[in-house]
C-alpha cells in the first residue's frame, strides 16, 4: 500500500500521543530550565538525562531541535500532512513556583519551544494533567509562547470560554478543521484546575460524564457547518492497561453522533486499541510519543518505548471514511526511530488484539506500517 498522496481537496492529519518535552528532554535541548525538581526520589531534571543514557547509550548535548522526532520528521516529510496535531503535555515556562502537592512537574524553557516548529507541530492540545504543573502563571506563558509561534491551541486559557473554544485550522480553502480539547478527572487532572468564568484552567468534564458529553456536542453541532471536519482531543483515563471503560466508549460515541469525525484519545503511555463507530474512527489511546522515561523501570509488559504514527486522509464534505494508516516507532536516547520487523509485528497484533470488534483487522505494507482499509 503506498499511502500516495490524495486527490485535490483531500485532508490529511497526523496525530500521536502525549508530547512531553519537558524535565529530561528540555535539559538535553539547548536552552534547558533550571534543573531543581521537587518529586519524592529525583531533584534534579539531568537525573532524567542519565538514566536515558544508562539505559540506551549516550546523547549527544545538546540536541538541535529537530533530533528529538527522529525517524518522524521522513515521515511528516513523506505524507505532508496539513494538520498536525499533538497532546502538549508539558509547560512551557521559566516560572519557578511548582503547584503545590503536585508531586510531578513538567516545564519546558520558552527558548526550546521552537522544537514544535522543527516538526510542523500546528496545532496543541492542552486539555491534560500537566499543563498546569507550573501553576497559572506557567498556563499563560504556555499559551503566549504558542500565540507567538503561530501554533494553534485548545483545551486551557484564561477562562472557562477560551479553554471550550476549538482551534480553527484551514489547511484547504472553504474547509475548516475544528480541534477541541477536553480532559478528564480520570486522567489525574485536578479539580481545582477546572477554568472558569473568571479563572484561568483547562476544560475539564467529570470521569469522562455523559453530561460533559452533551455539552461538547452542542458545540460541535452549533460549530461545524458543510465541509468542516471535527476533531476532539481527550486526555482520559489511566497511564497502564488496555480496559475501555464503558463511559469513554458512550462519551466518544455520542461525540460522533454529534458530527465528530475523529475522537484522538490519550493519557495510556502505550497504544490501546480503537473502535470504527459511523465509519469515524475512536481512537482510545495513542500512547507516549515524546518523553524522558527511558531506564525508569516497571510495566515493560505494556512496551511503553514502542508508539505509533497516526495518518488519517479525509475527503472533507462527504460521508466517506478516512484512509488510515500507522507508522511504528521506537524510543531511544531521546529520539524516535523506525521500529524493527519483530517490534513491529508486536504492535500489529496488539491493535489486532485489542480493538473493537466491529473495526477491520490491520494488515502491514511492504515498508513495515500498518494499514486498515475501513468500509464504506
């Protein structure tokens, strides 16, 4: 299968699980924070660099920007997607004040911040556990950093009507991609982080609730016009295991019956598997894709190194469904490279395994992706 490019008016978007490119990875970049972090056993980010390094050999610091998408950037070169969409899953900020009780705590220098741009990054989700690791004060320079890099954003600002409202891409005359983020109390996020009328926060909806549901699809049924295709991003549930809870499943389907044409979970730190619901695809978890946890050890049964690629073409104004394929790649010393054939294979037989069983099996092509022909 050749993924060739598609015909005029086609739509292509490239997803991916959480990118966290702060603590280890922003120290390894050219312009890394301060070091100090404030977790129960490590209290300085190049811990983080070392244990990498321990774990997989050494990196060469520091990196230039576009090092850490590796085997990505052929990728994104090869298919040229419009529409590049990542869970930002990091502050970017020099604030020093963590938020209290935390425990964990993710920043990013606003002078690394243009590794978004080394990979074409569009588009950034902020609806997640970590974005206001560095308090509200972090949440803004996040978002003004973003503002300045042209990246458009969602899911976070500075009330309660600008984390609801969905990121407006036009990647072709006449048809607009909407992007909306939302998170869930499920995911790790505080309560306290939920925006406002007047507070600044993410958009936040209880354990994934069916009213939460509602609320989004109003949206997305006042929104989208002719043409438009949507999109919603949603950090949910744990980092481990391959279970759906039955909420995500109606809260994802009822978004789809909305007008959602694609529902791109994340929060597990490896791939889950997906459903194909009204020919749109739910996928569940996308996995890690950007991190620092090379050498930290527990849960290797879950091969958290290995993540996936996510190709979707759309043909905007019709009911058709997209083409769909994966490229699979692997984490090391803080880059991403293309997966070997057994590495490979185990992912095939994962989303095998673990998706619904009304979505067609996945088959690879002859340079090792993995590809899915969806009905119409």
């Amino acid at each position: 299968m050749g993924h060739a490019r598609g015909a005029s008016g086609a739509v292509t978007l490239f997803v991916c699980g959480d990118v966290m490119t702060g603590r280890g990875i922003d120290q390894a970049l050219p312009h890394p924070c301060s070091p100090e972090l404030y977790e129960s056993y490590v209290h300085d980010a190049r811990d983080y660099v070392s244990l990498a390094e321990a774990a997989n050999g050494a990196i060469p610091r520091p990196v230039e920007f576009p090092y850490i998408w590796g085997a990505a950037l052929e990728e994104l070169t090869r298919f040229a997607p419009e529409v590049r969409l990542v869970n930002l899953e990091t502050a970017i900020t020099r604030h020093d004040a963590p938020w209290p009780t935390k425990g964990i705590n993710y920043r990013m220098h606003p002078d690394n911040a243009p590794c978004l741009k080394a990979a074409g990054i569009n588009c950034c989700a902020l609806a997640n556990n970590h974005v206001l690791d560095w308090g509200r004060e972090g949440l803004d320079d996040t978002c003004r950093v973003l503002d300045r890099l042209g990246i458009a954003r969602c899911g976070a600002g500075q009330d309660e009507s600008e984390a609801m409202r969905p990121a407006c891409l036009e990647p072709v005359p006449g048809n607009r991609v909407l992007v909306w983020s939302i998170g869930s109390t499920d995911s790790g996020i505080p309560a306290d982080w939920a925006a406002g009328p007047k507070r600044p926060g993410v958009w936040l909806a209880r354990k994934a609730s069916a009213r939460g549901a509602e609320v989004l699809a109003e949206r997305i049924g006042a929104e989208k016009r002719p043409g438009d295709l949507a999109v919603v991003s949603i950090h949910w549930g744990g980092n481990w295991g391959y279970r759906i809870p039955n909420g995500h499943r109606a809260f994802a389907r009822r978004l789809v019956e909305a007008g959602a044409d694609l529902i791109h979970g994340h929060s597990s730190h490896h791939p889950r598997g997906m459903e194909l619901y009204r020919g749109r695809p739910i996928l569940y978890g996308c996995g890690d894709f950007i991190n620092d946890y090379e050498g930290i050890g527990g849960h290797e049964e879950f091969r958290p190194e290995l993540t996936l690629m996510y190709f979707l073409r759309f043909a905007p104004g019709t009911d058709a469904p997209p083409e769909m394929w994966m490229t699979p790649l692997r984490m090391a010393r803080f880059s991403l490279h293309r997966a070997d054939a057994d590495d490979t294979r185990w992912l095939l037989d994962l989303l095998n395994r673990e998706s619904h069983r009304d979505m067609p099996r996945f088959s690879l092509d002859a340079e090792g992706r993995l590809f899915v022909r969806l009905p119409h």
